[in-house]
C-alpha cells in the first residue's frame, strides 16, 4: 500500500547533517510522487475526519445556531465562487474575516464535516452538475475545478459518491 509505495520512492542518506535522512530515488517520475501525495492527503482527511466524529457536538443557543447559519453562508458563497480553484484555510478566514477556529466549527456544526472536506464535497457536486449538463470530458471537468490530477479527482469522487465519475455519467445518460 501506502507503506510500500513510499519507501519504494525513497531512499535513506547516511549524511548526518540532513534533518530527514532520505531523498527521492533517481528515476521516480513526477506522477509516481503526485500519486503517493494524493494518496497523503486522502489519508490525512480520514483521520481528520474520524478524530472530528468521535468529539460531541455542544449545546448551543439560538443566537450561535443563527451567527452559524450566518457564517456557513458567508463560506459557501466564497468556495462557490473559487470551486475551480484550491483554497486554503486562510483564505477563507481573510475573506470572512473568522479566525480559523472559528470557520472550522462552523463548518463542523453546519455542514457535519471539516472546511476542506466540506469545499471537497462542493467541488464533486459541482462534478455531477458539468457531467449532466456540459458536454466536458472528465478530465476537463477536473481541471476545471483546480485539481491537480485526474486519478486523484476519480479516487475522490469515488469515495465520496460510491461510484466513480465515469459511472455517474453512464447513469445520467441512459
């Protein structure tokens, strides 16, 4: 798996005054390394997310209920308008003018999930809307919607709709 892709790629240095000890085989191929990162990244958002469902919600006021429906607002129309870009936290703070903390629980109390997770989810469902509506490839379809390749939009589109993007075109248009 993900183990063993790794340190097939890598390779250790005996250099003692490098930090990290291991540089990228010769001969890796841009795509191989774009592939192991994708691979992270879909990691590191699972543990995100199964730390973010083991925590219990808060009770909150009517008062923090509305500022929250408020402010998820604020948010979705700022990822709305950038879905064909990747935003960073930050970005969506600046833009809100929200520390981060506090996107972040508004993300998690209004839409059930963390911020990133939450863009994510917006730009497959914007996928589905440009394959029932557009005549765009799947791969001008990623594209436009800032990713960096199109294994990894598959891979994720897959994983958050339960079939890949190539089958949902198939049943939109039977």
């Amino acid at each position: 798996g993900l183990l063993k892709t790794g340190t097939d790629m890598f390779t250790v240095v005996s250099d003692p005054q490098l930090f990290m000890g291991q540089e990228l085989r010769k001969g890796t191929s841009d795509h191989k390394l774009q592939m192991l990162k994708n691979r992270l990244e879909l990691l590191l958002i699972d543990l995100l997310e199964s730390t973010a469902r083991e925590e219990q919600p808060a009770v909150i006021s009517q008062n923090q209920k509305n500022y929250y429906t408020q402010q998820f607002r604020l948010i979705t129309a700022f990822l709305q308008s950038n879905l064909h870009r990747n935003v960073t936290v930050a970005e969506i703070c600046a833009y809100t003018r929200l520390s981060e903390n506090t996107v972040k629980r508004v993300c998690r109390y209004t839409a059930g999930c963390g911020v990133i997770h939450y863009c994510l989810t917006l730009k497959i469902e914007k996928a589905k809307q440009m394959l029932c509506q557009t005549d765009k490839n799947i791969t001008q379809i990623s594209e436009c919607l800032g990713f960096s390749s199109v294994h990894y939009f598959s891979r994720l589109y897959k994983r958050l709709t339960g079939m890949s993007p190539q089958q949902y075109a198939r049943t939109v248009t039977q």
